[in-house]
C-alpha cells in the first residue's frame, strides 16, 4: 500500500501516519489513516490509488466555500463527512472575510487561526469515526497543510507518539512541497520589488512554519492543562477512549 501511494504526485501532500513510533515503543498501524490536501486535484491514476485503499471515512474540514467550488470525487465505499474545521462546537465560523483579514499581517492572522483550530468541532467528529472504528480514514483540506496538520497532530498524540515526531509529520508539508514552493519563490522574485513578499510572508500560505503547531500545543495546555484533559473537555475523548484507541491502532 506505502508504495502505490508513493506513486501520488507529492506536492498532492497525500500521506499516511502509520509506521510512527510511541513513547513506549509501539508503532502506529499502517494503513488507518490518511492525510492529504483536495481530493479534486489528484488526477485518474491516483485517484484509482486511494479508491484501492479501502477507505471507510473521508472527512472533509474545507469551508462551506471550498467544497461548493470544488466538491470531492466520489470514493465508492467511503462514507463521506463534510465538517469545516473553521466553526466551532457552537456553530461560530472563523470570519476569513477580507475586511477580517485586512486588520492583520499575515503571521498574526496565521497566529489567530491556529490558536483556534484545535478548538473547532470537527476534529471531535474526526475521533468520533476513528473511536467508532470507520478506518481507514482519510481526512483532508485544500493543501493538506494547516487544518489537516493539526488533525494529524492531534491523532499521533493521542496514540502516544512524542510531541517532537508529531511536529515533524506536521512540517513534512515543506518536504512534500517543496517544488512547489520553489517555483512560487522563483515567481516573487521575479516581480519588481514593491510587488515581492518575504520568503517568511510566502512559507506562512503555501508551506508550513513550526511556529504555528507549537501555537497549537501552547494554546492547548493554556487552555487544559493537560492533553489528556484537552480530549476529553473539548473533544469528548475519555481516557477510556484513548486506551481503546491505542490497543486498536498500535502494534
């Protein structure tokens, strides 16, 4: 399975979390969970890879915008769930108007985002299908960057993978990335100058920047205390549930 995937473009950022180790030396199961940007970019061939692949759960955390502008293909015997990962349990939407992102520069619209994303409801509904065993899942957003990194993050910290190898799967991105990211810098520094943005300004849009993960954790322990604390108050997640997970999806 690791090798037909390996055959998706990878700028396409379509990956899997299996294979990682534990803090007590146990490793993830290959082939439970999948993590990518738009399903809609990956062409026929791939996406007769990931129909192989015997997905049960797609979860789609795009804006109501992105989905109507580019709706996912169908992946026959996937239950697919549409659950923004911009709104949070409440029902309150991360305001992405251009007038909300007038009022900041890009690090602190970026920082502001990222404080919220491990609040948003749909990560509770991502372990809501991998507790209720709907796997493999494959979960994903536009660029497979941001909302997907934290979703990513958070299901190898729940099975008991250390901090560090989890930021390391989120900042992976950069390496699956990284052609595309050299043509959009070759493009900034082709325009005349008052027109150029910092390498800094670029990495913040089309790549991924430590920074924004360690935001995550710092807002989570902030917030909770503890992780453990944090999945169950926010994500509904008992210790219970997170021992299950672990004798499930570890090996």
């Amino acid at each position: 399975m690791m090798k037909d995937i390996e055959k998706i473009r990878k700028d396409r950022n379509f990956r899997e979390l299996g294979g990682y180790e534990t803090t007590d030396g146990k490793h993830v199961k290959k082939g439970m969970f999948y993590r990518c940007g738009a399903l809609a970019d990956l062409n026929e061939e791939e996406l007769a890879i990931v129909r192989s692949l015997g997905i049960k759960t797609i979860l789609d955390l795009r804006s109501d915008y992105e989905v109507v502008n580019l709706k996912d293909p169908v992946i026959k015997g996937a239950k697919y769930i549409h659950a923004s990962a911009m709104v949070t349990e409440a029902q309150a939407e991360i305001d992405l108007s251009p007038e909300a992102l007038q009022k900041y520069t890009e690090d602190d619209f970026m920082a502001r985002f990222y404080a919220q994303l491990p609040f948003m409801h749909a990560y509770s509904r991502m372990f809501d299908e991998i507790l209720r065993k709907k796997v493999p899942i494959l979960f994903h957003c536009s660029a497979g960057k941001d909302r997907t990194g934290v979703g990513a993050y958070l299901i190898l910290i729940a099975l008991g993978v250390d901090k560090e190898t989890a930021i390391r799967d989120y900042m992976l991105t950069n390496e699956f990335r990284k052609e595309t990211l050299q043509k959009i810098l070759e493009r900034n520094a082709s325009l005349p100058k008052e027109y150029q943005k910092s390498e800094d300004d670029l990495m913040v849009y089309f790549g991924t920047k430590e920074n924004n993960i360690r935001i995550v954790d710092e807002m989570i322990l902030t917030e909770c205390g503890t992780y453990e604390a944090y999945f169950e108050k926010v994500l509904h997640v008992t210790a219970y549930d997170l021992k299950e997970m672990k004798n499930t999806f570890l090996e």
